[in-house]
C-alpha cells in the first residue's frame, strides 16, 4: 500500500490526470465482483467445496483476477522495462504464490485429482502472461496511445490490490480493532516501502 500511495497513484494522475480516479475505482468495483464468485482465495481465503460448479466459477473469477494483474507487466516481458515495472512484476509475482498456495489446497480438499490441478495451477498462472499479452498487443495496435492504454490497465490492477489490500489488512481482526501487534506490523510494513 506505500507504494501505491508514495509512486504508483501520482504517476497515474499525472500521465492520466481525468482517466486515473475512474480507473481505479473501476479496478476496485471489479474486484468487488470478482471476489462475490472467487470466495477471496486472492488474498488468502480457502473454503472446501464439493461442488465443482463452485470451484469452477471461483477458478474463473480468479483467473480474470490474475489477467487483470498481468496487464501492466508487459513492459517487463517485453524488453521496455524500467526499475518501476521490474518492482511491480516482482511485486505481483510475489503476491500470486500465496494465492497459488490457497489454490492448490482449495482443489486438494475439494478432492481434485493431481494432475487436473496442475493443469488449473499452470492455466492460473498463463492467465497473467496472456493479461501481459493482451496489454502489448494493444499497444502495438494502437501506437502513440499505448503509453495511456498501460497506465489505465496499471490504475486497474492498483484498484484491484487497494481492495485486496485493505481486505487482508482489516478482514482478520476480531471486530475490526487492530491489536498492537497488528499496528506494528503495519508500521514496518509502511517504513520498508518508505525504504524501497
């Protein structure tokens, strides 16, 4: 969240100053949704089902979720990368191996063979490389817009991780009171980003 708030929002209003509010709240709208079918497995939620019907729809939800991410990645993946998209890359991949993690157990425990959840791991993790594709195609198609075609796709996914974000740092407190430890937490967590 520091770095959303310290880098990534002021870049966004000033390359898209009338565009970036809209597309942030649309990034959080549609994580609203996203979350109503995925059940929250993007930020650690992992409840067994046995319906498959249910686990399909929430592997859907999270895969729209993860193409979504994918979009401002590909400077990185395309060789126009600078230190701020080898920071996001490495943010988002670090954030999609807990959720790859409460994936894998969700399919284990709804009692998904081995070999089909591999399958569905290895096309969760595609979904964000085709959201990188799908961004520089657009790119290229469009040309001098590209540069404002990214930045709406970055100010959709920081709509996306505000929501995602807010969820883990509330949700799990009892009553929604943050504990000293939670609060301290926070604070390092503020100070290392400050850092970064």
């Amino acid at each position: 969240m520091t770095i959303i708030f310290t880098h990534i929002l002021p870049e966004l209003f000033e390359e898209i100053p009338t565009k970036a509010g809209y597309v942030l709240l649309a990034g959080f709208l549609i994580q609203i949704l996203l979350e109503n079918y995925s059940k929250g497995i993007e930020h650690g939620h992992a409840h067994a089902t046995n319906s498959t019907k249910v686990l399909a729809i929430s592997f859907i939800a999270l895969c729209i979720h993860a193409l979504i991410e994918g979009m401002p990645l590909a400077p990185s993946l395309f060789n126009e990368s600078t230190d701020f998209s080898k920071q996001l890359t490495a943010g988002i991949m670090l954030h999609k191996i807990p959720v790859a993690i409460t994936l894998a157990m969700l399919m284990s425990k709804s009692g998904i063979k081995m070999g089909n959840s591999i399958l569905l791991l290895v096309g969760f993790i595609s979904c964000t490389l085709v959201g990188s594709l799908l961004q520089h195609s657009i790119g290229n198609a469009t040309g001098e817009a590209a540069s404002e075609y990214m930045f709406m796709s970055l100010g959709l996914t920081v709509g996306i991780l505000l929501h995602v974000s807010t969820t883990i740092l509330f949700e799990s407190s009892d009553h929604h009171k943050l504990s000293p430890s939670r609060v301290a937490v926070i604070v390092i967590g503020i100070a290392l980003g400050l850092l970064s």
